[in-house]
C-alpha cells in the first residue's frame, strides 16, 4: 500500500509540472511580477491536498481545515482533467493541425465540466430496487423499506449542512430499516466533534433500527475513535456479528478488510437460520460469488464509488466484478451503491450520488 501512495505522489506532481509548464507558456508575455503570483498561487493550491492529508489530526480553526481540503481534494479532479485536454491539444499538434490557446481552453472546458460535475453531485438519485425473496419474516405482510446508503464521508468534505440535507432525505422515504454500508467517517473525527454532527445523526429514524459496518475509512481515521463516536449516535455498530431483527430477518455485519483477522463468511453464516431472510453488509464489494454460495439473499456493499469521475470510473468497472448497481446472483441480491456523498473533491462526472431504497417482500 505505501509502495501504491508513493507512485500516486509522483504521479500527481508530475502532472501538476506539466501544467505549470504549460501555464507560465500561456502567460510568457506578462509581466514579471504575474508569473510570480501565479506561481505562488498554483503550487499553494497543488500542495494543499498534501497539506490537508497531513495535517487532518491537528487542531486548527474549522474554516482553515475546510478551505484546505476542498481546495486540496478539488485540485485533483482540476489536474485530471486540464492534463487531459492539454495532452489532447499537443496531440493536434504532432499531427500538424494548429490550435491556438490550447491553454485557456482547456480552462474554460475544464471549468465547465467541473461546474457540471458539482451540480450533479449535489443532486443525489433516489434508486428503487424491488426484491421478493422465497423465505417468510414475521409481519402484517407488507413490503419493508429499507433504505441503505453508503460512503458518505463525514469531514472537511461533507459537513454538518450536507448530513442535516442527508438526514430529511433518508428520513423522507419513512424507512422501516436504515442501513449504513461503511464509510460514514472520511479522515478523521476530529471535524465531526467539532460541529456536533452526533446531533444531526441522532435525527435519523426508523423503527426497525439504524445498522452499520465499518469502512477502511474507519480505519484511517482511527477504529477506536470511529467506534467512540459512533456510540454517541443510535447507530448499532456491527463488527462480525448477527443481529436477528424482531420479524426474524438476520443482519451480517461483516468487518471491513482492513482488519486482517475478520472472520470469513463461511464461519459468520455459521451462525444464522438459513430458513429466515439474510441480509450482508460488507463494505468492499469483493468475492460476490461466496455471498451465493453460503446463500445471502441481500448484499449491500459501497467503497467503489464508481470511480466518482470518468476515466477512473472505468478503472472501478475493471477491478470489480460488480462496480456499481444491482445484479442478481443466483438466489443473492446484490447492490453495490456509488455513495450517498463522496470523498475528496465535490464532483460527479459519469457517475451519480445515490441513496437505495429496497422494497423488501416475501412471494406469495
């Protein structure tokens, strides 16, 4: 894994002096003292997302940690994308076909994309997936609503605004259960403390109870800290365990891989009725086909995000078997949402923030 960071590294100030390169190109006919602001300027934003992975555990004022990471983390998605038209207008010119200004638009298409990106972030879809499954749960008969979510990444990033929008969503749909698929805290719970976001997640309600898992974000930020905080909330952490809800559906709350010693899916369903329903939470969709084997009727997975921009949505669609969405696997249901919100920069392109919404019923 640091072997994996060091080559992001490289990679990213790579691309970061490219663009500066080709920055103090566009602007060789100004003045002196504009290369020097621009340069200030441009390697103050580009080492901004080091400075904010660094520093995400040091106490400093909220509006200093927020500015920091939302410049820091949406300074990538820039890069990505001017690096990518610049090279497409290079590209003009070994094939001998003049392009002028091959900069400033690239900024222009760069900020327009990046405008579409945010509003559609903004913007999350409601997804409805209808699932009948063969075996019996106690209740009057009717559908239960389940609404799962995941990857929404508490921080610097999504604040205690966004939750409190996330909050009248989830609660809107008048949910029978809530799910939380991992990834709840992004870097640190710092940022969640300090805004009080225990208040706001104490609002959420659903009568059948509110279960999680653990994402490998938990582990970033600290598992010990990450469980503290999450006791403060209704949540019900679940960590390798079954938890059989009062109509008899049994919930397996599978620990995230960052925990080399979780149990195996084999020795947790060890331990359910297989008579009765069995939903899986597992935040890293992997290994789908052993959720059939061991015959899990629902899977909620996230961690993919899809890749949250194009092109690395189709990096996502290449690791995972299943990257995104709902599939059937023999008698499994399987869904594997993009996220309710997101990590790091505040854009969606080619990819959708989604919350699920399971219509939940036994056949007749």
């Amino acid at each position: 894994m640091p072997v994996f960071f060091i080559v992001l590294i490289i990679v990213y100030l790579a691309g970061n002096s490219y663009l500066y390169c080709r920055g103090l190109q566009a602007l060789s006919v100004l003045p002196f003292g504009v290369k020097v602001g621009f340069t200030i300027l441009f390697w103050l934003c580009a080492l901004s997302f080091l400075g904010t992975m660094l520093s995400r555990n040091v106490k400093m004022p909220l509006f200093i940690s927020h500015a920091m990471y939302e410049i820091g983390t949406g300074w990538l998605v820039f890069t990505l994308y001017m690096v990518l038209f610049l090279l497409f207008f290079d590209l003009l010119k070994l094939f001998h076909i003049p392009f002028n200004y091959g900069f400033f638009f690239s900024l222009i298409f760069t900020f327009i994309l990046l405008g579409y990106g945010y509003y559609n972030y903004r913007h999350p879809q409601t997804n409805v997936v209808n699932i009948t499954l063969d075996k019996q749960y106690a209740g009057d008969g009717r559908p239960i609503k389940i609404v799962a979510v995941s990857d929404i990444h508490l921080g610097n990033g999504t604040g205690k605004t966004d939750l409190k929008q996330y909050v009248k969503m989830i609660n809107g749909q008048n949910p029978d259960l809530i799910l939380i698929g991992g990834d709840l805290i992004d870097n640190s719970v710092m940022p969640l403390y300090a805004e009080n976001m225990a208040e706001e997640l104490s609002e959420l309600k659903a009568p059948l109870g509110i279960y999680m898992v653990a994402g490998n974000h938990e582990y970033i930020s600290g598992i010990d800290e990450s469980i503290r905080f999450i006791q403060s909330t209704p949540i019900k952490l679940l960590r390798d365990t079954v938890m059989t809800l009062p109509n008899g559906i049994q919930l397996v709350g599978r620990d995230d891989r960052s925990n080399h010693a979780r149990s195996s899916l084999r020795d947790l369903m060890a331990n359910v009725n297989r008579d009765k329903p069995v939903i899986l939470l597992d935040h890293q969709p992997y290994q789908l086909a052993d959720s059939e084997a061991e015959g899990v009727d629902l899977q909620f997975s996230g961690h993919t995000h899809r890749g949250q921009v194009w092109p690395m949505s189709l990096v996502t669609d290449h690791i995972y078997e299943q990257s995104h969405g709902y599939r059937q696997w023999g008698n499994s249901h399987i869904y594997v949402s993009s996220g309710l919100s997101l990590w790091g920069p505040p854009f969606r392109i080619g990819t959708e923030s989604e919350m699920v919404v399971f219509q939940l019923s036994m056949a007749k």
